[in-house]
C-alpha cells in the first residue's frame, strides 16, 4: 500500500513538472492552456515577448496590458513561471515600489507642480472676475436708463421704446 502511494506522488510531481509552462518558451496553444488566458491574452504575451524576453515577475507584469499582480499569482499556481521561476506573492507593494524608484521625483519637478497648481488657481479667479465685468457690461447695454422719469412717461404714452441715456 505504501508503494502504490508513494508511486501516485511521484506520478502527481512529474504531472506537475511537465504542466510548467515558461513564459518566455511557451507556444500560444500552451499559453492558452492556462487558465485565465486567452486567445487574446496569450497574443498580447507573444507580442511582449518578441519584443524581449521577460527577465522576471515583475517585467511580466508591468509589460503585460492587463496583467496584476493578483492575475500573475493565478497563473503562477495554473503552472506558468518565467525564467523556471514561480510567482513570489509580494504584491502590489513590489510593484508600486519599483515603479516609483525607476521615477524619481525631483525637487524641480515638484516646485514645477507648485508653479503650475497656482498659475491655474490664478488664472480661474482673473476669468471668474472678468466673467463678473461682462456680465455687468451686459446688464448695463441690456437695461435702457431714460434721462427723467418725465420722458419716461411720454415715451410710454408715445408708445415708444425708450434709449439708454447719452451721457
């Protein structure tokens, strides 16, 4: 009985070694194989691919549209690897701390951002202002001021429009 376990095992881990599947080797039809990728998935790896092979997890993910950290975690445990390697659940964490070290932020660029935040709060408060003088200048071409409240009423009589004030 022993025997046949520990033959069932050993059937079980070379089932499992012959199910990894390399990234960076794997034709399509292996790629699809793998479940959560699909056609289209495996052509945009493909096309990644050509380009250079993945060098890790990591330039899997950022390279690969789509692809997160949660999804390279899942196709890691479906048997995929890159460079023989399995995935190593560090999360995004990882990611975002790459990404941030290959883009640092300069003291320039951030007194840049500074400069640009108060030139835009300044130029909302000119256009707020010069918004509020032609409106007034509206009203005021708008709205017709006879001269006396004596014309007024004779216009009124006469049935005439009555004219902005000359002044």
């Amino acid at each position: 009985m022993f025997k046949k376990l520990l033959a069932f095992v050993a059937t079980m881990y070379v089932a499992m070694a012959f199910a990894a599947v390399d990234v960076n080797t794997a034709t399509s039809a292996e790629l699809d194989g793998i479940k959560g990728i699909g056609p289209v998935k495996s052509a945009l790896i493909m096309s990644e691919r050509k380009k250079a092979p993945f060098k890790d997890w990591n330039d899997f993910v950022t390279r690969v549209k789509g692809v997160g950290t949660d999804s390279a975690a899942k196709f890691s445990a479906e048997g995929m690897t890159v460079n023989g390697a399995s995935y190593k659940a560090g999360g995004k964490a990882d990611v975002k701390a790459d990404s941030k070290a290959a883009k640092p932020v300069t003291e320039k660029a951030k007194d840049a951002a500074v400069a640009t935040k108060d030139a835009v709060k300044g130029a909302a408060v000119a256009t707020k202002d010069a918004v509020k003088e032609t409106a007034k200048d509206v009203k005021a071409a708008v709205t017709p001021k006879p001269d006396t409240k004596a014309e007024v009423k004779a216009d009124v009589k006469a049935g005439a429009k009555t004219e902005p004030a000359k002044k």
